[in-house]
C-alpha cells in the first residue's frame, strides 16, 4: 500500500507538504499541489480514513434514520438529493438499522463516530429520537419540529392548495381526501388547508369525501401506498363517488391515477 510517506519521497518534499497538498491548504503553491496531486495519483496513493478520522476527529460519515423510506417515492428523491451533495462535500452516508436491541438509535450513531444524523420517515414520538435530538450530534429531521434542531419541511399549506385549485381548474367539484395518521403535523397542516381552500372557491365538502386510513401508530403511515390504493378504489368506482376527484398528498395518488385511467382517460 502507498503512503503518504512514499508520496513525499517522489517528490522531494515532507510528509507534511504532501498533507497540506492533497488537503489544499492556501499556504502550498500551486506548483507544489499540483506535483504533489499528480505523484499520488501516478503511485495510485489513497488517504486512510481510519488514520484522517483520528487526525481530523472527524469520521466523514453521515447516519440516516430512514424506516422503509426506499418504497416512498418522495422521500426516495430526497435521499438521491442528499447523497449527492453529501458526496460533492467529501461525505458517505450510512444507514442506521433498527434491528439492534442492543443499543438505542443514538447509541448505535456514537459507536459509528457519525458527524452527524438525517432522520426522516421515523415515529417521532418514539423516546429514540427524542434522545437522539437532544444528544451532542447535530441532526436534521425531515418534515419534523424539534425545537433546538435544524428541519427541513415541505410547505404543505401551500402546496395543499395549489393541488386542490389545480383539481377545481379542472372543472372537478367533488373532490376526496384520504389522510393517515391524524397525530401528524403534516396531516394537520395538510387537512386544514384543504378545508380553507375549498370554503375559499365557495365548493362544499361532503362528510364521506374525507376518509381516514387506519394505520399502525407508527412510521408505515408514509407506506400504506397499497393498502390506500384499495380505498381510493372504493372511492373512485362506487357509485356515490363517480367523477369524485381523489386529491391524495401521498404516494398512493398513483395508485388513485392508475384505478382511475382504468375507468376512463383523464
């Protein structure tokens, strides 16, 4: 294996040069960095990250908290998106099982010397992420409030409403709602604006065109991606709801676009 001592001796110059070369430091010359970088890579010289992770006291790996969010269309991209400008930024990313009962969420963080955590998809009630927020690594949570942590959030009022006028432009008047867990903030903000959109466009909502999907009280609300598909057949192919639009915020409006096209071309 090369080394950064091999590196040196190529070129002529210290171990440290060679260090602060490869790390771009301002006080090397371009010269030197440039005769450094293409030495390391003629002698095919990598850094040891276990030997930068004790110098640096820093592990360049970030943990993601993401419960089954791989089958969730939305959260999928997001994770796309943070990979890649993760990546840009020098960093992996590593994914953080639940299936340890050995160590809580943010045991498990510690013991990897994580810099830091992503949690997205989770049962924030769970007293795991309660710890996790409120221990000493910075964490970013998604589509979640934690006071004292930074957030990242959909803006659900506003793209509620944009969905249901979009829905009325359409010349739809008869339009549905299916919601999942009814503790969310999300599902809060969400219904609400659904409520203050229609009674602003003057379009009464019908009681039975708000449905509620029984859930487990936990993350696979974001999930039921099938299960909602089902519902929203019996909305969309009973005779009550004919040319019901069913305006879904999830995934599942998929599911509503395929058990619709199946009826008629829309």
């Amino acid at each position: 294996m090369v080394s950064m001592k091999d590196v040196a001796v190529e070129c002529g110059v210290s171990i440290a040069t060679v260090s602060k070369a490869l790390n771009d430091h301002s006080d090397i010359s371009e010269e030197t960095r440039r005769k450094v970088k293409e030495a390391a890579n003629r002698l095919g010289y990598y850094p040891n990250s276990a030997a930068r992770a004790l110098k640096t006291n820093r592990s360049y790996n970030i943990g993601v908290l993401l419960n089954n969010g791989l089958a969730h269309e939305y959260f999928a991209e997001v994770l796309e998106s943070f990979k890649n400008e993760a990546e840009k930024k020098g960093y992996d990313i590593t994914f953080v099982s639940n299936h340890s009962k050995k160590m809580t969420f943010y045991e498990h963080c510690l013991y990897r010397n994580f810099d830091g955590v992503l949690v997205a998809c989770e049962d924030f009630s769970n007293p795991e992420i309660y710890e996790m927020v409120n221990g000493r690594l910075p964490v970013v949570t998604i589509d979640y409030i934690f006071n004292g942590s930074t957030s990242v959030n959909s803006n659900n009022v506003k793209g509620m409403s944009e969905l249901v006028r979009y829905a009325y432009s359409r010349g739809h008047r008869k339009i549905a709602y299916i919601y999942g867990n009814v503790e969310s903030e999300v599902t809060k903000e969400r219904l609400a604006a659904f409520y203050k959109t229609m009674d602003e466009l003057g379009v009464e909502v019908a009681d039975e065109y708000i449905r509620i999907k029984k859930i487990r009280n936990d993350a696979a609300y974001y999930f039921q991606v099938i299960n909602c598909g089902e519902l929203n057949k019996y909305i969309l192919l009973d005779n009550i709801y004919k040319n019901c639009v069913n305006a879904i915020y999830t995934s599942s409006a998929i599911e509503s676009i395929k058990i619709a096209r199946g009826q008629k071309e829309i």
